[in-house]
C-alpha cells in the first residue's frame, strides 16, 4: 500500500516528457521480454544488443558532453571511436602488426592516450576560433583518420582488419576464465521456446558487465561536473563566449577541457566495441557513426546526460530494431532497408514538434548541496519548467 | 564633488599655469589613477578606429565616454578589455600593463566590463547567471570538483548567498528563478550590472548602460550606478544619452575619430563649441 503511494507521488512529480519516456522504456522492455521468453530474440544476441546500446550511450555522452556542454562542434565521433577501438586492438591483438599482446588494461590506456593526444592536436589550432572551424576541421580529421588506417597497412593490417582481440578480460584472475567456468543452463518456458544459456552468453555479460561499469562511471562524473561551476562556465561559453572572457574566464582551457573529456569518453566506446566485437577493421570508422550520434544527442536533448543516454538506446533500438520488423509478414515490403530513412525522419520531427529534445536538461544547474541550504530556496518555478524551454 | 573638482582645477592652473580648456588633454592631475589609455591606436584596413587615444580614470570616479557615432568609443572599450589587440600604445589597469592581454586576464587585474546588448544566458536561471561572475571559484576546476567536493559546495554556497544579497540590493530578487532569458532587456542590463559586481571589479566598463531602457529602469539603473560608485567602485561609462551622462558622470572625456577631443567636468564639455561642432558638424 505505501509502496503504491510513494509510487504514484513519484510518478506524479515527473514531468510528461518524463513520463512518456518512462512509458515507453517500461514498454520496449516488455517486449525485449516478450521476444527473450517466446525465442525470437536469442540471450546472447540481446546481450550484444544491450553491449552496443551501450557503447551508443558513451558516444553520445561524449558528444554530449562536446556540443552539448560547451557548443562545440566535432564531426569526428567516428574518428575517435576509432582511435580508441584501434588503440585497444592494435596494443592486445595477437595479429597486430605492431607490438601486440599486451594486457587489455595497456590497450585501454594506450587507446585513452591516443584519444588525448589527438584531441590536442585538433583543438590547440582550432579552438581559439569560432565554432565553424572546429567543425570544418574535424570533419576533415575523420577523414585522415580513417584513411590512415585504411592505407598504412603496415601499422594497422589495412582493409584486412585487426583480428584475434581477446575479450577485456583475459589475463584478470577470475573473470578471465568465468565464461568456460559456468555451467550451461537450460531454461523451459512455458508457452515459449528453450533457452540455452552457455559459454557465449557468460561471456556476453561479461560484456554487458563492463560496459554498464564504463557507462555508469561516465555518467556520475558528466552529471557530478554538469552542475559544477565548471560546468557552469562551459554552459557560459555555448551561449556567449564573449560573455564568458569578459567575466574573467579562460575560455580556450575550458573548450579544450571539455573536448579532450568528450573525445576520452568516445575513445572508452571504441576501446568496448574492439574487445565486444574482437575485430575491427576501417569500415567501423565510417562517418554515418559521427551522424548517428550527433541524432542520439539532438534526439536525447542536447546537453542533457540522461537525454544522451536515452537517444543512445532509442538509435539502436531503430537500428537493430528494424531487422526484427521484417519477420512480419503482414508488412508488404522490405523494412529493414529504410532504418536510415526512420532515423531522418525521426530527427525532423523533433526538430519540428521538440527542438530542444525528448529529455531537455533541468532548469537550473546549481551545486546541490549550496542550494539545499541556501537561505531563500525558492518553492515555485524550478520544477515546473523543468521540461524545457517553454510552456506548451 | 564639485568642491573638490573646483580644488583639482585650481591647482592645475596653480602648478602648471596653463589655461583651463588645454588643447592637450592629458590631465596630469590624477592621483590615483586606475586605468590609463596611452597613446591607444587601432585600424581597420584603412580606417582609423582609435587615433592615439589618451586618457586617465582616476579611482573612486564615475568616468563618461562620449562621442559621436563613430567615434570610436566601443573599440577603445573593446581595446581596453582585451577583445582587440591594439595597433601601439598601451593599457594600464592598477599600474600593470595589460595591452595585449587576454579579457580573462584583463578581468583578473580587476577589469570587468558589460555588453552594448544584454548577453543571454540560455537554460539558465537569473541566479544561476549571476553565479558566473564570483572570479576564481575553486568548483571552476575540473579536479577539484572531482576530488574536493567539500570545498567546491561551501563556495558555492558562499556565492549563491552572494548572488541572492546583490539581487536583493538591485531590489530583483524576486527574478532569481526566472530564465535569464525571460526577462525583460531592462532587467537584463539590471542583471548583467549585478553580475559585474559579484566579481568585485576595480573598475567596471559599462557600455551603454540605458541603452533600450525605459524610464524607469533608467532611473533605477542611474540610482544603482551611484550607489556602487558610493560604495567604492570605479566607472566608466559610454552612453548615448546625454542627460544620463551628464547627471551621471564627472569627469566626461570627448571623443572624436578616434582621439581625446576634450576632458572636463559635465558643465563644460557641455558648453564647449568644439564638442558641439564634433556633434553637429559631421566630420572635419
């Protein structure tokens, strides 16, 4: 019974978008579980499924944490991705054609130093410029990116790809040998199919483990330095830089914070993605990814973490999703196809009906703490125009 | 004021013997100076915004910049705070040389200055735009907020508090959980003037205070401006609105393409045939 109230409150003190997101988040997983007891989702399958929801996540707080932070405008998800799953497999990978073998903990640094790096040598040119130039400059960063790795064979295999990963965690002493450790499972449904749970599936929650860890980390520290003064001062720079330097603040240092953070997030997604997949190959540094991310973000709202981490999952679910739609027969024509199309039209009409996106950040971003005790907190205001902007 | 202004003048003539509408209008009666603008040159391509500019602001003064259209006043304000380089010549805040320097670092010598329009804030709330003024708050590093959160949350609730007394005192408090950008442009110079003085400048640039304001607010915004000259603030201000300026400022500097035409106390910059003919005249 006071389990039910202290529901309904907390249900009651959402916003709609809330609401409506929470709806459907409880929906969608009503039908993973639909499809996981009735078979037509395999456990394994939906284990990489939620693995690469997860890595979309991290991009986007990456992004997020880019664009919707400070304003600036980095084409190059793609290329960071990249840098940190080549980073990671070059470093662990048995065929690599540099020093291989290492300890994935080494690749995951080498790949984070990388990142780090390459964020450098963009922004130290472009950041002390307006917006455009990053822009223009990382688009073409991509670029170079993936054509290095795609023409300087000697370093990377080329189009051959990098194979023989180990998963993230060989070489640790328990985890390394878990997956083999556990017993095979079988689960009867009633009504439904029989699940077998073996080796692939531990390991996939190994998976899943590690990128929950990675996302769960990301997202307390985005949140923890969103409401910061530092985060402050970088919100002061996306609406007026001018505004910011005149107050005293050293805008270049926090633009470039703020990106090398961004571009070290992104490169922790590709560092994931080399040890989920255990192959990569320049294909995975293809620019539709930059393009996917920048409509988790916009979709999420942008410079909003939660909203990220929403549109993360809502541009795998259409992505993924779509395969599934085909076994519909009733549906007269081949949709899988037309996932690209889905994800444009998704975009324009958000942009259309809610420009500033599904979950629109709070408000008021203050240090929690200084306003709880703060002499005058206002009881009127805040939460009601948390949604956004305006007031429909 | 007028008292001492009359002293200052004496003794002008007195030591220097030289005749009170000066052509050089470099006053050498400041004691306490400030911000000095020596020998200030900037160009455009051709043109020449700011021609050798020279002109002190002595401490505890509300200073006027006034000029015709083109005169070049928001280049030297610009010039000043860092957002232009300068062609030659040099800026001094405190007695250190800031030409050249970066705005934030013109700010940590103590210079503030604020914006023609009103810069807005987006998805901010009033009091949360007035936070970003207090100068180095330690939550601005990135490590600290890791690592001393402690520290980060007395800070910060130092300067809400801050915020809420400085509100209270530009009697906008009731604005503090607006959205910044939902108020109204007067509230908005209110809010920015208030934002200036949480990073307690030496001296504050105000560009255009009443620009777009109604009477009201002008008013209110002129009470404000002398209160915290009373309270130990250094001004300087351009405006356009002469009976502000003049009911405002002491002294007022003349500027004209680019260069000091005159320097003096209000009554006499007003009365003063060359200034009349900058105003009038258009042009050489």
């Amino acid at each position: 019974m006071s389990a039910g109230t202290r529901l309904q409150t907390a249900w009651a003190d959402l916003t709609r978008a809330e609401q409506g997101v929470t709806g459907f988040i409880v929906g969608f997983a009503a039908l993973l579980l639909f499809g996981l007891l009735s078979g037509g989702l395999a456990p394994t399958y939906f284990l990489y499924l939620v693995g690469i929801a997860g890595m979309y996540a991290l991009l986007s707080f990456g992004l997020n944490s880019q664009w919707g932070f400070t304003g600036l405008i980095n084409f190059s998800v793609a290329a960071f991705f990249g840098i940190g799953a080549y980073g990671a497999a070059l470093t662990t990978a048995d065929s690599s054609p540099l020093a291989g073998g290492f300890n994935p903990l080494v690749g995951l640094l080498v790949a984070l130093v990388l990142a780090a790096v390459l964020a450098l040598l963009i922004g130290i040119p472009t950041l002390r410029l307006r917006a455009d130039y990053l822009a223009i400059a990382s688009l073409g960063l991509a670029e170079v990116v993936r054509t290095i790795v795609k023409n300087e064979s000697q370093w990377t295999n080329g189009t051959a790809g990098v194979r023989g990963i180990p998963s993230f965690f060989e070489g640790w002493p328990v985890l390394a040998t878990f997956p083999e450790a556990m017993p095979g499972l079988e689960i009867f449904v009633p009504f439904g199919a029989r699940i077998v749970l073996g080796t692939s599936f531990w390991s996939a929650l190994l998976n899943v483990s590690l990128v929950l860890i990675f996302v769960g980390v990301s997202y307390a520290l985005l949140r923890r330095v969103h409401r910061s003064p530092w985060g402050r001062v970088l919100r002061t720079i996306r609406s007026d830089e001018d505004l910011a330097r005149a107050l005293g603040k050293h805008t270049y240092s926090f633009k470039m914070q703020s990106f090398v953070l961004g571009s070290l997030i992104m490169a922790l997604a590709g560092v994931f993605y080399a040890h989920l997949n255990l192959f990569v190959s320049p294909g995975d540094l293809d620019p539709i990814t930059t393009f996917y991310v920048w409509v988790a973000v916009i979709l999420g709202g942008s410079g909003s973490n939660r909203g990220a981490l929403f549109g993360g999952f809502v541009i795998v679910a259409i992505r993924e999703g779509t395969r599934f739609l085909n076994e519909f027969a009733w549906i007269p024509f081949d949709v899988a196809p037309l996932r690209l199309l889905m994800i444009g039209v998704l975009i324009v009409l958000v942009m259309r009906f809610r420009p500033q996106g599904v979950l629109p950040p709070q408000r008021e971003l203050i240090w929690p703490s200084a306003v709880d005790e703060a002499p005058s907190r206002p009881d009127s205001g805040v939460r009601e125009a948390k949604a956004g902007g305006g007031d429909e | 004021m007028s008292d001492v202004e009359e002293a200052v003048d004496q003794d002008v003539a007195n030591d220097q013997t030289v005749p009170r509408d000066q052509d050089v209008p470099h006053d050498t009666s400041k004691e306490d100076v400030v911000l000095r603008v020596d020998d200030l040159q900037k160009a455009f391509g051709g043109l020449v915004a700011t021609d050798h500019a020279t002109f002190e602001v002595e401490r505890g003064t509300i200073t006027g910049l006034i000029g015709p259209n083109g005169a070049g006043k928001s280049t030297i304000f610009n010039l000043i705070s860092g957002f232009y380089e300068p062609d030659g010549g040099r800026v001094e805040v405190n007695g250190v040389d800031v030409t050249g320097m970066e705005p934030y670092e013109v700010a940590d010598h103590g210079l503030i200055r604020t914006f023609q329009t009103p810069r807005k804030l987006e998805g901010m709330t009033v009091r949360e735009a007035m936070l970003v003024g207090p100068q180095n708050q330690p939550g601005e590093s990135f490590v600290n907020v890791l690592t001393s959160p402690g520290s980060v949350g007395e800070a910060e609730k130092r300067n809400l508090a801050e915020a809420e007394r400085i509100l209270e005192e530009f009697e906008i408090d009731h604005l503090a959980t607006q959205p910044a950008t939902d108020i109204s442009g007067g509230q908005m110079k209110l809010v920015e003037l208030a934002r200036a003085m949480l990073a307690e400048p030496e001296i504050l640039l105000l560009d255009e205070p009443v620009a777009g304001v109604n009477p009201t607010l002008r008013n209110e915004l002129a009470d404000q401006i002398r209160r915290l000259n009373e309270e130990g603030t250094t001004c300087l201000l351009i405006e356009h609105d002469m009976d502000f300026v003049m009911e405002l400022a002491d002294p007022v500097v003349v500027l004209d393409q680019g260069s000091v035409l005159m320097e003096g106390p209000p009554q006499r910059v007003q009365s003063d045939d060359r200034v009349i003919e900058a105003y009038l005249g258009g042009g050489t």
